[in-house]
C-alpha cells in the first residue's frame, strides 16, 4: 500500500530531506510546497493521505492553514515538523486544536520520523474504513469514536508508563529518543486529557486502550 503525502514548509532543506528519506518507501512520491497558498491549491486538486507541515510562527501559519482548510483535510492525517512555541505541552495542546495528529521533534531521528508517519497513517485508514461503513460493525465503530485515539506506539508508551517507568527508561525499553518518548508522553496526555501521567494510566486501562500491567 502507499499513501499519498504532501509537505509544506518554507525551508526548503526540510522538503527536499523529506523527499529523500521517502524516496523508497510506501510515502514516495512526495508532492512538495514552500508556499501555503501553492499547496492550498493542490489540496483543492487532489486528495493525499499525509499531510507534514512545519511549524507555526508569525510568517508560516500553520494552525491557520489547517483549520481554513479542515474541509479538504478531512481525511488526511497532519504532522507538523518541529516546534517553535518553546513549550511542549501547550504547543501539543494547541496543535490538537487545529486537528494536528501528532508533532515531530525538531532533530527526530530518521527511522523515528518514518516510524511516526507510519503510525499515524495506519491510524487514519482504520478510521476511514470504520467511516465508509458505519452500519457494518456500529457497535465497534461507536467505541472508536468514543474512545481516545492513541497510535500504536502511544499505546506502548503509555503501558510503559503504567508501569512506571521514566521518559529515559521508556526510549530505552522502546528504542527510540528520548525527545520522541517526551513528545509521545506530550501527546498522550493531551489526547487523554489528564494533567498527570497516573491520571494517563488510569484512564488509557479505563478505555480499555492498554492491558493492566500484571503485578508481582
């Protein structure tokens, strides 16, 4: 399977990195724009599975950009590139507002960012197969629609989390940085709504979105 996948960034050094790293994957071939407006103009044209944008400031107004355009984005899922804002969990509370799926730290490793892109997309077909045929399974699908979406690897953290286990200790036990752990942990909280990573816990075991951790 491949999906369609556009870039908007005004640096150009990011899209043609995003279109390399792509280059041989299930992402390629990447439509890339340095212009808002350039590639307004191609949502208006077709329609793309992934959307990377970078990160909002006083010029490049992504927020803005995505919510002008929730309509053609509907089914698309958004990832924005790196952060400006300074504070990551008013920034990830801001971009759950403006319907962004999940934020990439600035310096992510290249198989975390793949990795990420994997998962959020995956996410969305699940969705969209549930939308499609909303009669099929409505029981399944009213759950799904209830329930806080957590991407596969937002699950796996959030266990590790009922575990107990640090930012540090979950990028070790998972594989990944310790700056993808923080924005995952970041991402949970705001998609769960809880103000500490217990309440996360408790919740993401609530929803039946993770398995109690068995206890000695």
């Amino acid at each position: 399977m491949s999906y369609r996948t556009i870039v908007v960034d005004p640096r150009p050094i990011i899209g043609l990195g995003i279109m390399e790293i792509c280059r041989k994957t299930e992402f390629a071939p990447v439509d890339n724009f340095h212009s808002l407006t350039d590639a307004a103009a191609s949502l208006q044209q077709r329609q793309y599975d992934l959307l990377l944008i970078g990160p909002a400031d006083i010029r490049f107004r992504s927020f803005e950009f995505c919510m002008a355009l929730q309509d053609l984005l509907q089914h698309t899922r958004k990832i924005m590139l790196g952060s400006t804002l300074g504070d990551a969990n008013w920034e990830s509370t801001l971009a759950g507002q403006h319907g962004i799926d999940a934020i990439a730290p600035s310096g992510i490793p290249v198989q975390d960012l793949l990795a990420l892109m994997r998962e959020v997309v995956t996410q969305a077909s699940v969705m969209r197969q549930v939308t499609r045929k909303p009669h099929r399974d409505r029981k399944s699908a009213e759950l799904l629609t209830r329930a806080p979406i957590l991407t596969v690897r937002e699950r796996d953290v959030v266990f590790e989390i009922a575990c107990g286990k640090t930012n540090s200790e979950i990028a070790q036990k998972l594989g990944i940085s310790f700056e993808t752990a923080k924005e995952h942990v970041a991402n949970i909280l705001r998609k769960l709504k809880a103000s500490t990573r217990v309440q996360a816990a408790v919740l993401a075991i609530n929803e039946k979105l993770i398995q109690p951790p068995e206890t000695e």
